[in-house]
C-alpha cells in the first residue's frame, strides 16, 4: 500500500472516498466536516440525519454527492483531554475503522484528514505516529493508496517527517 502526504483541501481530491472528522451527530461542523458538507450539498446532511450519530472511534458511510469521491467515511476522533483518557487507543481505532469500511466498500484509493488535530486539539506530532503507524500496520486487499492530506504547514511538515524517519528505518 502506498501512502502519500499531500498539502491541500480534501474536497478536491479525486479518489474512492474521502474521511471526514466528524462529531458524534453526524451533523456537520466546522473545520474539515464543514468544508466537506459545503462541497458534498445539502443531500450529505439529509443521509447524515438518517445514521442516528457515530460513536467516537467508529465510522459510518455515506454517499460523496457533489464531492468527487463517490465515498464519504465518517469518523468521530477523541477530544483530547490529557493522554489518559483512552486518546490514543480511540484515535486507533478511527484509522482501522475507516480503512475497514473502504475495504468493505471495495475502494482502491482513500483520503484521510488529520483526525482530531484541530478543534479536538489531539498533539498533531502523536496524532501523525498513531496514523502512520495504524495505516502501515493495516493488511489491505483493496486499498492500494493512501492520501493523508493536511491542510496547513505545520500539519504537512510534521507527518512528512515522520513518514522520512520510517523510510529510513525500513
Ligand atoms: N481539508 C483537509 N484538512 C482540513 C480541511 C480541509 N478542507 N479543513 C481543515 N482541515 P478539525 P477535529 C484540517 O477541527 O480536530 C468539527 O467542527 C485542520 O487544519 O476539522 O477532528 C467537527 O464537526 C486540522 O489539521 O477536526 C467536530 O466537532 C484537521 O483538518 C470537530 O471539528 C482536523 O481539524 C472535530 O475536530
């Protein structure tokens, strides 16, 4: 599986589906969950009205609509609150989710934002080894591309520096 860090909006990108960081309602937000529903349409928000919410550390599917993925996966990071209230094992758990419905959905290329690194305020430097680390550990059959797509400079440089150190290490 190849996996890619790019800086950009994720709405733009084409691939199967796209990961949303969503909030337990499932009913849209700021951030990156805003911008998505800004670009998906109001049909994303009618679909997301008939899940019933997303516990945090699962994931729910739902149609792309405008978006040019034909995928959205909704995932509810971990607010952080202090490293011990189980942050890092929900953390987890979003990325395997995640890449377990885009396996179940028979996707080939999926993007993932920075899960809970903004308003969720997770430290970006461990949230980026938890999703290096859960994405490189996923035995796929579909998935072949992961994008890991952050949205400003200090997001991008963190995980491309990680992703560099495990290069070598390999
Ligand atoms: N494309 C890619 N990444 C983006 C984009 C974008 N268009 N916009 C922002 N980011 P956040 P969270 C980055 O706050 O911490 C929402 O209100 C952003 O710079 O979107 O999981 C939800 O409804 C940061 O690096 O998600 C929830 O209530 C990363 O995406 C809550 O925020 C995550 O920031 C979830 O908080």
């Amino acid at each position: 599986m190849e996996i890619h860090i790019i800086q950009g909006d994720i709405t733009q990108i084409e691939c199967d589906a796209i990961v949303n960081a969503a909030n337990n309602s499932l009913l849209g937000g700021g951030g990156v969950d805003g911008a998505i529903h800004r670009q998906a349409g109001k049909e994303l928000l009618e679909e997301c009205r008939t899940l019933h919410g997303c516990a945090t550390g699962d994931a729910k599917v739902t149609k792309g609509y405008r978006l040019s993925a034909r995928y959205v996966i909704h995932t509810v990071g971990p607010v952080y609150r202090d490293g011990q209230h189980d942050e890092a094992k929900l953390l987890k758990s979003c990325y395997k989710k995640c890449l377990e419905k885009a396996e179940a959905y028979q996707c080939h290329h999926i993007a993932f934002p920075s899960i809970s690194t903004g308003a969720y305020r997770y430290p970006t430097s461990q949230a980026a080894q938890i999703a290096m680390e859960t994405i490189e550990q996923f035995e796929a059959h579909y998935v072949q591309r992961v994008d890991i797509v952050c949205f400003d400079d200090y997001t991008y440089r963190t995980y491309c520096q990680l992703l560099k150190k495990n290069n070598k290490s390999a």
